[in-house]
C-alpha cells in the first residue's frame, strides 16, 4: 500500500512506515478491511481496489485446522446436532456493517479472520422459516406454535399476530422465556477464500421515486466481498435443556430446509446464501410453493461478474432476477401510474426496506465458457469463418454481421478479454414464491397475495423472457437468447396480459389512463421469421448485416436517435480525411434526446429454435417515448422491422444451404483435467512467452502454457523447478496458470493496482 493511501487513515507516521512493509499476504483480513481501507466516500472504484486488497490478505489454515479440533471437542461435549452444507452459489453478510467503505463488509471472525456464520443470524432465518412455511403447513396449528414458541422462546409483546404469521385464533403465551434451542456459530471447514463481486442498480432514480424505470438511466455499480461456492461449513445446534422429545431433530430440519431454500446472509432474494449437502440435494419442503425450469441457451451470451474473466462467465441469479423485474414490468406499466407501478413491483420483488416473496436459485448444468477471440484485424479468423458460413461484406463500408451485432465485445485493447457462454449451455433454475403483501396508498389495509399468485408473475416474466429477450451483454443483438420454454396456462403475450391483469385486480389496482413511459408489452409489435439454419454464429451474422443495412440507410440522419443511444453521426474525425472533401465534411455529432445521451436500443432480438433445430429469429419493438418522441419512435420502428422482414426473407432465400450444422466448441477439454481455479503441480520451463513470462507444463497432463501473472513471479524461480500453480483455463491443447502465491510488488501493491481479484483470495 502506498504511503500517500495510509496517510488518508490519519495514522501516525511511525504506524504508516511499518503497514507499507507489511505485505497483503500477511495481513489479517479483518484488520484490512476495518482499519487500513481508505474511506470509500462513494467512488466505486475505490471501494473496489480497496476490496481486491482485502481478498490478498493472509489465511492462517494450519491455525484454523487447530481451532476446529477445540470446536469438535466442545460440540460432542453438548451433544449438538451438527451439519454440513456446501454453498451452491455465492455467500455474503454483514454488508452494512460499520466500516470505511459502503455496504462491502462481510461477517469476518473478530480474532481469526476467516468468514463464518454468527449464531444470532442462524437463528433468526430458522425461527422466520419455521414461523412463515413450516407452520402454515402444519394441521394442528397450535401444536405447531407451541413447538416454535418452546424451541426459540417468547416475549410479553410479540409482533407475531400484527404481522400475520401467528394465527390471532392461538392464544400467545403470557410473560416471557428463553427458548431451548442454542444456535452455535457456523464455522467453515476449510478456510474459505474472499471474491470481489458487484450488483448493478439500473433504475436508481426510478427506485427513488423521481422518475420512471425507462431505458436511459447509467447503472450503479455497486462492489463487496463475499465467498463463492463450494465453500463447506458445519453448523450446530444444541438444546440448554437436553430432552429426548424430538425438539432437536425438529430444529435441524428447520434449518436444512431454510439454508437450501432461503438462503443465509444478505442478498437472498437475488440468489445469495444458498446452500446445498455436502452429498446428494436435500427434497424441496412440500411446504414451499416452487417451479423448475430448465434454461438452454440458444445463442452464445457474454456473462460476467466483477472480475470479468473466465471464472465468472456464467449466469448469476442477481442478473436474472434483473431481467425478470424488466420483463414483469412490462405487463403492468401501460396501466399503472408510476408510484402505483413501483408499489405494485415490490410486492413480488422487494425493495430496499422490505424482503421479497421471491427467491431464485440457478445451478449450471453444463456447457464452459469460451474466449471470444475469432477476429483478425477486421475480418473474421478463416478457420471460424469457414465453421460458421459467415459470408464476406458486400462492400469496404459494411462490417461483418457478426462483429456489426457483438461491438465492443471483441476488443481485447489493455489485455482485457470477453468470455462467452456457448450455445447449449443449460441452467437449471428453481423459483420458490412465499405469500406476499400489497401495500395500498393511504391507511387502506394491506392484501394479502397468494404464493401461487406470486409465482405466477415471475413465471410469466420467465416465459417472456425466454420468448424475447436475451442475457448479458449484447443481449438485445441477439445474444444470450435461452430456448423457449413452456409454462402451464401461458403460451402467448395475451395469456401474459391475463395474468397481470388478474393480479391487479387481486390487488384492487384499477388500470389508470396515466401511464408510465417504461417500455409497455401493450404497445409491442414483434415480427418472427422462420430460417433454415441451425448455426446461430450464422444467424446472428445475417441478422448483423440486416440491422447494420437499415443504419446505413439512414446514414448521417438525426432520425438514428429512435435506435437507440449514444449514437453519432458525421464525421468520423474533425477534420476531413483522404477521401472527403472539406467543402461537404461536417465533424462528428453525438446525437441525444430529452433524458440524455443514453437509451438503450427499443428493439431486442432473439434467436429460438424450433422442434427441427432450426432458428427463428425474432424482433421485438417497444415504442421508446423519448427516443425522440412516442410518434417518431413509432414511425421509425415501424419502418424497422418492414425492412427487417424484407430483408431476412431475401437473406433467408439466398442463404438456404448455409449454417446447416451445429456450433462447434472452441475447445474440448477432457473431463479428468482441473477446473479453472485449481491449485495444480507443474514444472516451469526454459522456454519463456513472448514478454518474458514464465511458462509451465502440468505434470499429471503435460499440458503446457503461460503463466499470465507475469509480475508475481518468484524471484528465484528456475527452469525445472516443481511449483504450485492455480489453473487459469484449461484448452485442449493448452493449459494457463497463475501462480499460486503473488509476490509484492510495486505495481500490484498500490490502491491504483489494475490487477483483477483472485478467487480464493491467496494465490
């Protein structure tokens, strides 16, 4: 850390002399994080560096190894119920701890340092479980609160009967009581890894309540710490009273089911906290009103997280609930005033001060990601151009499709690189809904939601989403379309419309003439052509052309802005180039509309498959009222998607017997090799990369390949040398590694660093 960072804590400069020698590596986490991360003051990317600090710090695993014989011994002493969970997804707590950063702490243990469970916790998500599921599920509803009134005791002014969970019908006990039930702290079983990961509020102003949830607002990233998944703890319950009643055993199924439905810690609405057993997956409670579904992508999607690599090119459950919250309000929006849209919306969603009815957990099934490399200068690499039937660009001035749909997405300016989920990737995701409550205006008295009501609102906005949208980036060219789906009772925009209006009606919302500017599923005009071909780099190249050919057409044109923005016309350069003449040469012009520089595009494409595999691209229009006006954005959009279907249908005709086969893989690793983030053994070689980096072969495989953190490498490192290694990625071919423990050094050590987070913190 660099001493004009330390200065910022107001240490003195005796203390400041001595921290800038302590390597991170070295440093406890706690101390990192609470006392030498400078003040956020609400700069993202400070708070993001000061972050990727904290994930370097120290893990005492032979210390920690030590303290759980210490716990063994004192949990068989109680005769505790002990278990272990893995988590399924990412974990994070204690974000609004007190600290110097903003919401990105994470429950660390005061003395040791690594992440654990603190009992208060524990016990409240079990008691809320047992309390608002289990219970309603039971016949003898008394018999059941006198149950949870026993195992977690009571007080004189219980707040059970105001909020509707305890039966007003059950006589609440007089006085008060401890429960039996002692919740231990739930420690890991291997020191557990801190990651950097990110949320993204795109409708902060809307959320506010100082303007619509349109299209144009910035998001705000938003970093913090938390673990990944496959990080094993053991949790432990125990009784003050021991009886062999059952009471015990009651608990611990209480708590299997909250931790692998409900989730632990912050975020559990948007997938965090899940667990799953260490073996096997634990039934899902006939208690709980749930749906599965499984997701398959039928075009490749540029997933990512807060580090933008390859470990985290993957579907997050943050992201897809996003998207459904999107496509849910699209069913409501053209009824609604906004601040009934927005009440409406946190009755099934949740808001900042109350928890959603709605959880979503994602488990991928297959497929890995894969490096979007196929560009040379601006053509396609011959190899993927020939796999794919991409067709040449009929003139100098027109890109190729392909690259025309992905901008932005094959830029590997400053090393950075994107990694793409591939087409046929599977995701098996699981909505669970719990009853909800409409809060109305005024002193009106809250209304009660079903949970099969709840569901079948995130169902429908899943259905939409599957039959429309897409995921990731460039998910509106195209990219990370998933395969239709089918839901009970929902086949068609109509049965869609239905449904929301029945849920309005529930929540004794009449439709209002006074709207919102969101994008509204009353004003959509879609358009589906049928093709033959079963390649979706292929599609998506022709419809590249397509969309690329109504923009030339309007080349130079203000009329451009109702595609979307930031947008430019004119130019490219401020003065005129070889072949301009300065007499007709205007300079470049960002173009804007009433609420900014930024809008995203009205118009989303997608690509299904139908039952012979072959894909049937989509577009669908949603009339923009500030793009720059609702009648322009109508006219020009109409306009869109004639010329659309004109020209696929020309593209479809001429290009009959292309794209016949199946994407093929970027690569096939064998299943038998390691993961992405493993420590492995390897030997370095004589051989050195083009920038003088080392490289390894691992030893089980004889794979070979770099070592990309060129600037952590040992300083007395030698050729033949056996090292530990973490696994970057895995080709056929070739294997990258990074070394598994960093040196400090003056480029990675300041708060400035570029250097991206590393999973598993120590490396």
């Amino acid at each position: 850390m660099p001493a004009e960072n330390v200065a910022k804590l107001n240490l003195p400069q005796s203390t400041s002399q001595f921290v800038d020698r302590v390597q991170f590596e070295r440093r406890h986490p706690g101390l990192q994080l609470d006392k030498l991360s400078p003040v956020g003051d609400g700069n993202m990317e400070n708070q993001k560096s000061a972050l990727i600090d904290v994930t370097r710090t120290f893990q005492d695993k032979q210390l920690l190894e030590s303290l759980l014989a210490q716990r063994d011994n004192a949990l068989k002493s109680l005769n505790a119920r002990r278990l272990r969970m893995t988590t399924r997804g990412s974990l994070t707590l204690h974000l609004s701890r007190s600290g110097a950063l903003e919401n990105a702490g994470i429950a660390l243990h005061p003395v040791y340092g690594f992440v654990y469970l603190p009992g208060s916790g524990i016990k409240g998500l079990v008691r809320s479980w047992a309390e608002t599921v289990w219970a309603a599920g039971q016949p003898d509803k008394e018999k059941a609160w006198r149950k949870i009134e026993e195992a977690f005791g009571w007080g004189p002014q219980s707040e059970r009967h105001k909020k509707g969970w305890r039966p007003s019908a059950i006589e609440a006990p007089k006085g008060a009581a401890a429960g039996r039930l002692v919740f231990h702290d739930a420690w890991p079983v291997r020191w557990p890894g801190l990651i950097l990961d990110v949320v993204n509020n795109h409708h902060p102003k809307y959320y506010d309540g100082q303007d619509d949830p349109g299209d144009w607002e910035a998001p705000i990233l938003v970093y913090f710490l938390a673990i990944g998944p496959g990080e094993e703890f053991e949790f432990a319950l125990s009784d003050r009273t021991p009886t062999d009643d059952g009471l015990l055993d009651l608990a611990k199924g209480w708590l299997t089911d909250a931790l692998t439905t409900e989730g632990a810690g912050a975020k559990t609405a948007a997938g965090y906290g899940r667990f799953k057993p260490v073996k096997g997956e634990a039934p899902i409670p006939k208690t709980l009103t749930s749906a599965t579904y499984e997701l398959r992508l039928a075009s490749p999607a540029f997933l990512a997280g807060a580090s933008q690599q390859e470990e985290d090119c993957d579907l997050r459950p943050a992201t897809l609930r996003g998207l459904l919250r999107w496509w849910w309000r699209t069913m409501h929006a053209g009824h609604l005033d906004r601040d009934s849209l927005k009440r409406l919306e946190t009755a099934v969603w949740g808001d900042a001060k109350s928890g959603s009815p709605v959880r979503i957990a994602v488990v991928v099934k297959d497929g890995s990601p894969e490096l979007y490399d196929y560009k040379e200068k601006f053509q396609p690499k011959p190899e993927f151009k020939n796999q794919n039937d991409l067709q040449n660009p009929p003139n100098k001035k027109t890109t190729q499709g392909l690259f025309y749909a992905s901008y932005g997405m094959d830029d590997h300016k400053g090393g950075r690189k994107h990694w793409y989920r591939p087409a046929g990737t599977q995701w098996s995701i699981r909505i669970d809904a719990r009853r909800g409550w409409f809060l109305p205006d005024g002193n009106v008295p809250a209304t009660e939601i079903a949970p099969d009501d709840i569901l079948i609102q995130a169902v429908a906005s899943l259905w939409l989403l599957c039959r429309f949208g897409g995921v990731g980036s460039k998910g509106r060219k195209g990219f990370g379309s998933f395969a239709d789906i089918e839901v009970e009772g929902i086949a068609s925009v109509e049965n869609c419309r239905d449904r929301a209006q029945a849920f309005r009606q529930k929540c004794q919302l009449l439709d209002q003439a006074d709207e919102t500017c969101s994008p509204a599923l009353e004003k959509i005009k879609t358009l589906e052509i049928e093709t033959p071909w079963k390649n979706p780099w292929t599609a998506l190249d022709q419809l590249g052309y397509a969309a690329q050919g109504f923009a030339q057409k309007y080349a130079h044109n203000e009329r451009k802005t109702a595609l979307g923005l930031p947008r430019q016309i004119h130019g490219p350069m401020d003065r005129p180039m070889h072949h301009q003449s300065r007499d007709t040469h205007k300079p470049p012009k960002e173009l804007s509309a009433k609420k900014g520089k930024r809008h995203a595009a009205p118009i989303h494409y997608h690509l299904a498959k139908s039952d012979s595999g072959k894909l049937i691209i989509r577009a669908t229009a949603f009339p923009a009222h500030w793009l720059p006006s609702l009648n322009e954005s109508k006219r020009m959009l109409d306009e869109l998607l004639s010329f659309l279907e004109t020209e696929l249908k020309q593209r479809v005709k001429k290009g009959a017997n292309i794209g016949q086969h199946e994407a093929k893989p970027q690569s096939n690793p064998s299943t038998d090799l390691p993961k992405a983030n493993e420590r492995v053994q390897a030997e370095l070689l004589e051989e050195k990369t083009k920038r003088g980096g080392w490289k390894a072969k691992h030893l089980d495989s004889g794979l070979e390949g770099p070592i990309q953190d060129k600037e952590n490498a040992p300083a007395n490192a030698k050729p033949g040398q056996s090292v530990t290694l973490t696994v970057a990625s895995v080709k056929e071919r070739e294997m990258a590694f990074r070394w598994a423990e960093p040196r400090q050094s003056k480029k990675t050590s300041g708060r400035n660093s570029k250097q991206g987070p590393r999973r598993g913190g120590r490396r």
